[in-house]
C-alpha cells in the first residue's frame, strides 16, 4: 500500500507514495550532504550518509560510526518510513526519526470513508453512517481498508418514495478530501441537487461560490481542530435510515426535555450553593472575568502581598511577589513596572494561564539536593518537549529560566509564565519575531535579529542547567570582587578531565552521583553551541537525562570565550558506549590547531 521510491524524474529525491500513485512525502534534493527536507540528518551525530547518481545508477547507504550499535529503516504500516535504533540498557527499539511527522500527512491511511484525527488515538474513525470494512484489520491498528455504508442509499430504488430519499449530514471543519470535481452551480441549493441526483455522487461541499462534488470513496478526510480556520464544511450523502424522523420522536424528544431542564434546575442551585462558599474565601471583592478567572482591586492585592514586599524575582516587563489570600493560600502576583511596558504580553499571560489548571505550588526555601535537581531537569525537558513536538502547534516559550520553572508539593516541575512564549504552525520551521527573553538566558540567533526556532529554548535550558549545578547565578562576583563565568569554567574543567565535583553547588558537599554532573555539564554544553544546528532537541535531551543515550564531549563554543583542541567533531551523543566516547576524544586530540582555526571550526 505504501512505497519508498527515487523520484522517476531523476531529483536525486526519494519519495513516498500510497498504491504507487498519490506522492504524499518528498525527502528533497541530495545537497551533497544531506537531503534537503531533512534536516535531522545535518546532525549526523550516529550515522554516516552516502548517495550515489550517475548515468548507470542511483542509491542511498548509511552506515553506523559506532559498528556496536543496531539500527532499523523500514517501510512501516503506518505509512511511514521509520529509523529506530537498540537500547540495550532499556531492551527496547527507539524510535529515532519518522517522515512524515504527523500521522495525519499519510495519505488516505485511514481508507475510504475514513477520518483522521491528529490528536486522538486511535487516529482513525468512520464518518458517520460508515463502519469499519473490517473490524479485525481495525483492532491491529491497519485502517487501509476504510469503512463502509451502514445502509445502502436509496436512489438507486425506483419504487422509494419521497420520505426515503437521501439526505446530506454536515460534517464541520473538515480538511476535504483529494480529487474532487468542481461544477457550475449558481448556489447551494444547486450544488445540493447535483449531487443528490447522481447515484454516484458521495458528498459535496460549497464555498465562495464553488461548487465541489466527489464520487466514490472519499479518501484522505481530516477532522481540523475548532480553532483551524483552514477547515470546510462536507456535506455526506447518506441513507434517509440514517436520519431521524422528528415526529416519531416527539415523545421522545418531550421526555428528553424534560428530563433536562429538571437536571439544570438541580445542577443552578448546586453551583450557586459553590459560588457562595467559594466568595467568601476570596481576599476583598473579586470580580469574576473570562472563563474561571477572578479580577482583585489593588488594595486588595496590597494587602495580601504586604504592600509587595516579599520580592519572588523578575522578568522582561515586571516584578513577581509572594502574597498570601484569607484561606492561607500561596499566591505569586505580577507587577508591571511601568504603564507602557508589557501590557499586550502580559495580557496574553493571563489569558493563557486562565485555561491550565496547576496544581498547588510549594513554597520552598530549602537546598535542593541533586537527585531532586535531577528529577527536576528532566521534567523540564519533558516540559519543553511537550511545547515543542507535541503540541498542534510548535510552542517556543521564549523565557525558559528557573524562575519560570515551578515545583509543586511533590517537586515536579511545570514550565510557566507564557507571557512571551510564541505559536509556530507544524508548517514552519522558523518565526521572525521581536527580540524576547530575560538577559543571561538569551541564544546568540536573538542578538543577530534572524528568525528563530525551538533551538532559541534549547540554548536557555543549557544557560539554567549550569545553574542547576553550580546553584547560583551564571554570572556573579566572587570574593575577590572578580567576575567568573560559570559556564566557562565548567565547560573547561570538563575538558580538562579536572574535579567535577568542584563544580557543585558547595551546600550539597560533594554529595553527587559525579557521572550524572558530568553528564549534565556536557549536556548544557551541547545547549548553547553558537550554531542551532548543533545543539540537541529537548527530545534528545529527556533521553540522554533518562540514560538511553550517552553524551560525547562537546566542543565549547565561542560565546563562552574559551578556547580547546577538541573541534574537530560535531558530534553531541551517542547510544551508551564507552568505547565510542574514547574514539571520539582520541579523534578530536589530532585536531589541534592555531585559536582562529579553532573558532573557525565551531562555527
């Protein structure tokens, strides 16, 4: 049903195609060293790509730097091509990439009469008056089948009367579906009618006055989101069976009425009983704004943060204080600091935090220790994994920094304060945006005004890692009055093979697993490399914290002003090997060369 194949036109690009027809996915031009329209293989941190076009041949190997590890490129049933690579530690195959990304992209995967949803599971369902054609296929996840009618339209029935005739169910905000025919129809009505007159004709949709009919199977159908303004409205042809008579469930409908009118009339009075209770916990007279959201007067606020003096930190466009409501509550309040500054940003914050439900925060001013250190960079990556490759649209949060990391009574993590994040449609790579952010945590991409990604995060996570660690700022005075950066210091004492342990945070006392720093100082190394293209995803970050996958030395950037041997290879992890790491560092020790050829290789 799904095939992988070198473009015929002679491209250099392979293709996907569902029953060697319908091209759905393009791997993009060879560029000599990667295909162009993928750009996970410019990381090339495990494998090693060759492609080969002459005049007799054309074809595409790859091969593993480290022969220890196994690897898998299949052809899946989900019509998708998939490398997955053996961890050993887990006994499991993990998947290391997929195209296309989005399950929804394959085409027709659900079958004919079948919809694909992006955020469910399972994906695919029937549209209604369908079944699946085979519910076994169904149950091991193959949908290529489709679905099929309930029951039988009836225009094809000469004897049918007028109470039989088929009708349209409209379907909203769908993405329609592929090869429709357009006709000349001078309104809906007509539209409509075209199509119920043809036996063959399955549905229709009409917009902007065009009129779209399609016969046969409906093939590649996607249910869009509420909030897709992409999506159209598919008018189904199905069975009058299918519909139902309003008279014969007047009774029915009456009861149902009835029925709940008596259960709202229940339902007021219990709310209104809540909303009583709940007031009279509120500090002064709040009043209730959008969605669950309550509006305070500034005295109100005044007092419950004791005229804000208990100063929690600060970000880009205000101040954030501890405050505390009648019922004991812990509440943190934010403060803008000047009438001009922020407010758009800070609307958007509030509006945004209106709709997540967080569980209570805990009010913590003891020394983490560093397992708990660690649980809580792993969350965090989690966090910002979620944000960037889970969500219908990519969510760059433009402000990672440990004050926007909050810890619940149990001390997991959860990323907060969206004032400045940024919405990146799946269909872009890339976001031109105004400089955003908190000094100190900024990616060099920000200072240079380019257009920035999800990697603008990964450098800000690497910037808090080091904190993480060292447990104070990056940057501050010592003693002596002398201003040391933690990041370089680390960056180096890691290259030097020096007292890792030296780096912690002198509270813990030494008391550190020295392979988890370790592996966390070379992590934020990899974090805040100059070029994006070098840092890792916060998806290989979470398996590199979780063990899956080792860290190999990185080398240390420029903007750390620091100066190494080790730039020879850009390679951030690999599958768990100490071997592997002993070749690379034996590799990298050859590369040794003047200070501009050293910043000339990193770049």
């Amino acid at each position: 049903m799904f095939s992988l194949e070198l473009d015929p036109e002679g491209s250099n690009s392979y293709l996907i195609r569902w029953n060697r027809t319908e091209q759905y996915w393009s791997s993009g031009s060879w560029n000599g060293q990667i295909f162009s329209l993928v750009p996970e293989m410019r990381l090339n941190y495990i494998y090693n790509f060759t492609f080969v076009s002459n005049e007799n041949e054309s074809y595409f190997t790859y091969s593993l730097y480290n022969e220890s590890i196994i690897s898998r490129f299949f052809m899946d049933v989900s019509g998708q091509i998939k490398q997955l690579t053996w961890l050993e530690n887990a006994q499991q195959w993990n998947l290391f990439w997929s195209q296309p990304r989005q399950q929804c992209e394959v085409y027709a995967f659900c079958g004919g009469f079948g919809t694909c949803t992006e955020n469910s599971m399972p994906y695919c369902s029937c549209l209604t008056g369908y079944e699946p054609k085979s519910q076994t296929d169904w149950n091991l996840t193959d949908y290529s089948g489709g679905c099929v009618r309930k029951s039988e339209l009836q225009c094809a029935s000469p004897n049918s009367s007028n109470k039989d005739s088929d009708r349209f169910l409209s379907i909203l905000n769908m993405k329609l579906p592929n090869h429709s025919q357009s006709i000349g129809a001078g309104d809906v009505g007509e539209c409509e009618a075209t199509c119920l007159s043809n036996c063959s004709c399955t549905a229709y949709a009409y917009d902007n006055g065009g009129c779209s009919i399609w016969y046969g199977d409906l093939l590649n159908l996607q249910q869009l989101t509420q909030d897709d303004s992409s999506g159209q409205t598919l008018f189904l042809k199905l069975s009058a069976s299918e519909f139902h008579d309003s008279k014969s469930n007047k009774g029915t409908l009456i009861g149902a009425v009835a029925g709940a009118v008596g259960g709202v009339v229940v339902l007021l009075v219990v709310l209104v009983f809540v909303i009583l209770r709940r007031r009279k916990r509120h500090v002064g007279t709040g009043t209730s704004v959008e969605g669950s959201l309550v509006a305070f007067g500034y005295r109100d606020l005044q007092n419950a943060t004791k005229n804000f003096s208990e100063k929690l930190g600060g970000g880009g466009f205000g101040s954030v204080f501890k405050g505390t409501l009648s019922d004991s509550s812990v509440i943190a309040v934010k403060k803008l600091e000047s009438i001009s500054q922020g407010e758009k940003q800070f609307r958007t914050e509030v509006s945004t935090i209106g709709t997540v439900q967080h569980v209570n925060l805990e009010d913590s001013s003891k020394v983490l220790d560093w397992k708990l250190r660690y649980q809580i960079a792993l969350g965090t990556a989690r966090g910002l994994t979620y944000l960037h490759e889970k969500c219908r649209d990519c969510i760059i949060h433009c402000d990672v920094k440990p004050e926007n990391i909050l810890l619940d009574a149990d001390f997991v993590p959860k990323v907060a304060d969206f004032g400045l994040a940024k919405l990146v449609g799946r269909d872009f790579s890339r976001v031109l945006t105004t400089m955003r952010g908190t000094r100190g945590y900024l990616a060099p991409e920000w200072i240079s005004g380019v257009a920035i990604t999800a990697k603008a995060d990964v450098y800000s996570y690497g910037m808090m890692l080091f904190e993480f660690v060292s447990g104070r700022r990056n940057s501050e005075a010592s003693k002596d009055c002398e201003v040391r950066f933690f990041p370089t210091f680390a960056a180096n004492t890691v290259h030097q093979e020096g007292n890792v342990l030296s780096l912690l945070d002198p509270r813990l006392e030494g008391n550190a697993d020295i392979e988890e720093v370790t592996r966390v100082i070379k992590i934020a190394s990899w974090c805040v490399q100059d070029d994006e293209s070098h840092r890792p995803s916060m998806g290989q970050v979470v398996q590199i914290l979780e063990g899956f996958l080792d860290v190999t030395l990185p080398p240390i950037p420029r903007t750390l002003q620091a100066f190494v041997d080790n730039h020879e290879n850009i390679v951030f992890f690999t599958d768990s090997s100490s071997t592997q790491s002993s070749q690379v560092k034996s590799t990298s020790s050859q590369a040794k060369s003047n200070t501009s050829s050293n910043n000339s290789q990193s770049s």
